[in-house]
C-alpha cells in the first residue's frame, strides 16, 4: 500500500504533466484561427463531456474499482490527444476536447478515492489531507515540467508538444497498470444502480447540508483560480511578454501551486479555518484587480496569487468531503462536486469570454474581482454554519 502511494503521486505527475497547455490557447487562435469566445466555448464542450460523464464515471468508479477507471481513463486521453495530430478546424478540436472531458471524468474522483482508501486499508485517515496535497504537488510539479519548455518546442513546431504528450499517457497506462485495489468495506446489496445514484445526489444534495455547502464553497474557489487558465495566455500577449517565456511562467505557476498544496495541511493547522477564508478571498480579489488595472510586463505575476490559493485550497476542501463518504460512494461524492464545478462553468464561462472579446481582458479581470467579493462571503458563511465544530 506504501507502494500504491507512490505510484498515485507518480500519476498525479503524468496526468497533469501537459506539454500543450502552456500554449493551447495560441495554438488554439494562431494554428487554428479562433476567437476568444469560440475558445472559452471549446472548454465549455470540454467541461459538458465532463459533466455528463462526471457522475457516472464516478459511480462506475466506486462500483467497477478505481484502477479500472483511471485505465478507461488512459484510454481517453491517448485517443484525444492523438486527435490533435489531425486538428484543422474548431470542430476538430471540438472532437479532441470531448475525448479529453470524458478522460478528465473517469479520473475526477478515482485517484482522490483510491489514495483514501489506501490510507484506510492502513488505517491513517488522519494523513489524508498532508497525503492529498502531496498528490496535488506532485500534479503542479508535473504541469510544471510540461510548460517548461512547451514555449520552444512550439516554436519548433506547434504539433511538437501533442506528439510528446501521447508518450506521456503511454506511460501513465503502464504506471496504472501495476496499481493495487485496497480490499474495501463489505458491498452492499443493490437492487438499482439507478435508485443508488440516485440516493447518493439527494444524500450530497438535499439531506447532507454540510456536504452540499462545503461543495459550493469549494466550487466558487475553483472558478476563481480556473478563468484565469484561458485568459492569462492573451493578457501577457497584450503586456508584450516574450513568447520564450510563457513555458517558464506557467511552470512557475504550477510550481507556486505545489508549494502551497504541500503546505496546506500545515496552514490550515496554524491559521484556522476562519483566517484562511480570509486569505483566500484577499488573494482572489487582490489578484483579479491586479491584473484588471495593471497592463506591465510583470503583471501577469497577479496570476500567481490565484495559484497560491488554489494550492491551499484543493487538499483542504477534498479533505472535509472525504469524511462525509463511506467506500460505495466516495469517488461518486468528489465527482458530483466536479460536476458542480462543470455546471458553473458551462453557465458562466461563455459569458466571461463574451465580455473579453467585446470590453477587454482588464474588463473581465474588474468583473470577476467584483463578482467573487460578493458571492464568497455568503458561500463562506452557509459553510462555517455547518462546521459549527470545526471553527
């Protein structure tokens, strides 16, 4: 099971180590030809493939076994990222980016779940959250990797990053290959996997409220730090940010959020939840009017506050939703709160990129700080109530 740790946090490294995502949204406007908003609603096709398989991957996951989804998983990924290679127009990448989304939803969740469960077989629980945000650190290490040099190699050639990336799953399907299922708790007698899934959304949803404001928190945390993902590319365009350097600022980024998910047990151990709600909020709406109202070559160094919290606040919230889960329904819970995340991007993020082609990128930076500043408070405040005993 010490064994399985590692090999978690070895994946955790693949999956995210992305070679194009430091320059997609170039090539997504350059070697393509679209637009900001046709971009944003690329990743709103992304983010629907995931919400509709989210649930039912996370279902199949908590049922068929966790190795197995994150192998259908692998699956996924190498068939959408080798769609690339052919890519020549939005609907192309449309096609590629409905493989990744359903790729994305058989891994919400089950990694999460299984490094729980191997805690569990183990008993030490307690390590879960320093274990979670050591998982995320090796992630944002992984991403970090990937950017580094994504820069040079697209200006080498643009398709050179996609083709990297496919040997990089490769390599993630051999690691999940020789991953351990811990012996779970005693499977309960289902008469309908229907009814089931349907029990575990009302017990998440309707009769859990401390789940379902937990989620919410966690979810509007989420949109703060993922809009910036697809506007900070453009936004140090317009700041006349070499090109060269992009792959080491957003290695630098995914570093700043491994530093931060590696510490997060310990912050969240010193400060308490209280303060560190108060962290979280100065550093979004702090870094959304930093790069609203700033257009300098280092502006983009706003970008990193959201990162920072970002780090701090993946371990933390996974951490309080894992102690409201049993087995049969663990990676079923995380995913309906990935799915959460989804809905409100798909309802949201046209709009975002709408008011960026039509105001600016400063606009909807000024938007967002405002938008968040209004919004966190009274989610913060549904989530405190309901942790009564942790404050």
């Amino acid at each position: 099971m010490t064994r399985n740790i590692l090999k978690l946090n070895i994946f955790a490294a693949l999956k995210m180590m992305l070679f194009p995502m430091a320059i997609i949204t170039l090539f997504w406007k350059d070697q393509i030809g679209l637009s900001l908003t046709e971009i944003l609603l690329i990743n709103v096709f992304f983010s629907g493939a995931s919400l509709i398989m989210e649930y039912p991957s996370g279902y199949i996951s908590d049922h068929l076994g966790y190795r197995r989804s994150l192998l259908i998983a692998c699956g996924f990924g190498l068939i959408g990222w080798g769609a690339y290679l052919f890519a020549q127009n939005f609907w192309h990448v449309v096609g590629a980016e409905l493989l990744l989304g359903v790729s994305h939803a058989f891994i919400s969740g089950s990694d999460n779940a299984l490094l729980y469960e191997t805690l569990r077989a183990d008993g030490q629980t307690e390590l879960y959250t320093r274990c979670d945000g050591r998982m995320a650190g090796w992630a944002q290490i992984g991403e970090a990797g990937g950017a580094l040099c994504a820069g040079l190699l697209y200006v080498a050639n643009p398709l050179l990053p996609f083709m990297i990336q496919i040997g990089v799953w490769v390599v993630a399907l051999a690691v999940v290959l020789t991953l351990q299922e811990p012996e779970g708790e005693k499977r309960p007698h289902i008469s309908s996997h229907v009814k089931e899934a349907f029990r575990i959304s009302r017990y998440c949803f309707v009769e859990q409220k401390r789940v379902r404001a937990t989620m919410v928190f966690g979810v509007l945390l989420s949109l703060a730090s993922f809009y910036p993902v697809w506007l900070v590319q453009p936004f140090m365009q317009q700041c006349a940010v070499p090109l060269a350097w992009f792959g080491p600022i957003w290695a630098g980024a995914n570093l700043t959020v491994a530093f931060c998910a590696y510490h997060s047990h310990w912050v969240l151990a010193r400060v308490g939840i209280k303060r560190i709600y108060l962290l979280f909020i100065g550093l979004i709406v702090l870094a959304f009017l930093g790069l609203g109202l700033t257009t300098m070559l280092g502006s983009f160094l706003f970008y990193y506050l959201l990162t920072a919290m970002r780090g701090l606040q993946g371990p933390i919230i996974r951490s309080f939703l894992q102690q409201e889960a049993s087995r049969y329904m663990r990676a079923s819970l995380l995913s309906l709160h990935s799915l959460l995340f989804r809905v409100g991007y798909v309802a949201t993020g046209p709009a975002i990129g709408w008011i960026s082609d039509t105001s600016g990128l400063q606009t909807a930076f000024v938007v967002l700080a405002g938008g968040f500043a209004l919004t966190l408070p009274l989610a913060f405040r549904s989530f405190l109530h309901h942790h009564r005993e942790i404050s």
